[in-house]
C-alpha cells in the first residue's frame, strides 16, 4: 500500500501497526494509516496544537466505524465501517478536496438508505440543517412511533420535532393514539423535506436534493400505504 502522490512510503505490518517512511505507527482507531507527507496536527506560534479539518473529518468517521465506546452509545453505528479505500488518509483527502465541504458534515445516510458503509459512492458533506432533519432520536424517544410522545396532562398524544421550514422545535398537532399522532409526523416531515429538497435545488447542490427526495419518496410510501415509518 502507498501514497497517491509518491512522496510517503508506507508498509502494512499487522493488523494494528504500519511503516510509514520507515518508522513504526499504530493504525488510526485500529485501523486507518495515516500517509499525509504534512504534519497533521501542527503547533502554532503559541505552541497551540491544531488539526487539518479534513485529518479531523477522517479520524472521526473511523471512530464512528471502530469505537466500542462510540458504538455502544449509538446502537444505529453498531455495523457501519469504512471502506478499504478510505483506510488510506489519502484516498479520503483527494475526495474531500473535490466536494463541497466548508462548514459542513460528512453524511453516510442521505443519498441511500439504511447505508452502512462510509464510501467515496455513498458519502456527501450537508449543512448542519440536513443532518437535524436526518436526526430519529432512536435512544430519546421510548416506546412510540417517529415523533410521537405521550401528553400526559391532556391524556393524548402528541407529534413534534424539528420543523426545517421553521427553523425550530415545535407540535405538530395532537391525536388519540400514537399511530395517528405519527401520522402527523408524516405528514409534516414529508413538507420539511420538500422545502428543503426546494431549496438546494436552487442553490445547486442537486446530490442533497436528490437525497432529499428519496427521504420524500419513503416516507410517502408508508404513509400511502398505511406504515410505521422506523427509518428513512
């Protein structure tokens, strides 16, 4: 295995170490090699350590792919894993470096569903806005549907979450039983997208929209068909 510009040397020893240049180093979250021919983690004037966003985007994909402790907290990581060519730091950075990234977070769930492998065909960088709306809230939101809690003071039950259109928290509206209340959720999650799908279409950034649109198209599907959404 090498770099892509031919400048670092690397050699896989085992399954937890490498030889980069020469010298011995042990596999980024147990398994990615770090070949970056810069200091990744440099020191400024003030002796403050600071890392390259795109080292910092790498490393914590590979901690949500490898962590016991991270997949542990997050149940819905327990089988995501990298793919072998983004293993190689470099292979991640010449993709990064083609994508619009700035100011946003590396998203393995929007373009296909129930993705499971972090990969250069699956992957986008979205706006913070696009990853709350992604946001179920598996571990919070106890026995109901999507969106629904129960009212206890006016013993019903109620649908809510993040309204994208609003830019806040907010009800939905209230119903007798948790299966209609999740409705609701539909419903509104289904307007949400298609604002947002709206939006980045117009701006170009056509891969969210696109994303966006097969979140409208399966949440569409099970409220036409009578369905639980669980995911999307």
């Amino acid at each position: 295995m090498s770099n892509i510009n031919n400048k670092v040397e690397v050699q896989v020893l085992d399954d937890l170490h490498y030889l980069k240049n020469g010298k011995r180093c042990k596999k980024v979250w147990g398994h990615g090699i770090n070949d970056a021919d810069y200091e990744v983690q440099p020191r400024s004037g003030n002796g403050k350590q600071e890392m390259c966003p795109i080292y910092d985007r790498w490393v914590g994909m590979l901690r949500r792919c490898y962590s016991s402790k991270y997949k542990i907290k997050n149940e819905t990581y327990r089988n995501v894993v990298c793919c072998k060519e983004w293993l190689l730091f470099s292979n991640f950075k010449s993709w990064m470096e083609k994508q619009k990234w700035q100011d946003r977070q590396l998203d393995k769930d929007l373009l296909s569903y129930k993705n499971e492998v972090y990969s250069p065909d699956l992957c986008i960088f979205v706006p913070k806005e696009i990853n709350t709306f992604m946001i179920k809230s598996d571990k919070t939101r106890g026995e109901y549907p999507l969106g629904v809690s129960f009212y206890k003071k006016r013993g019903n039950f109620i649908a809510g979450g993040n309204d994208s259109i609003r830019k806040m928290s907010t009800t939905f509206g209230y119903a007798n039983t948790p299966k209609q209340a999740h409705k609701l959720w539909q419903e509104q999650k289904i307007k949400s997208a298609i604002f947002l799908r709206n939006k980045y279409c117009n701006t170009g950034d056509l891969l969210i929209a696109k994303g966006l649109q097969r979140v409208i198209d399966k949440i569409q599907h099970d409220l036409d068909n009578n369905l639980i959404t669980e995911d999307f």
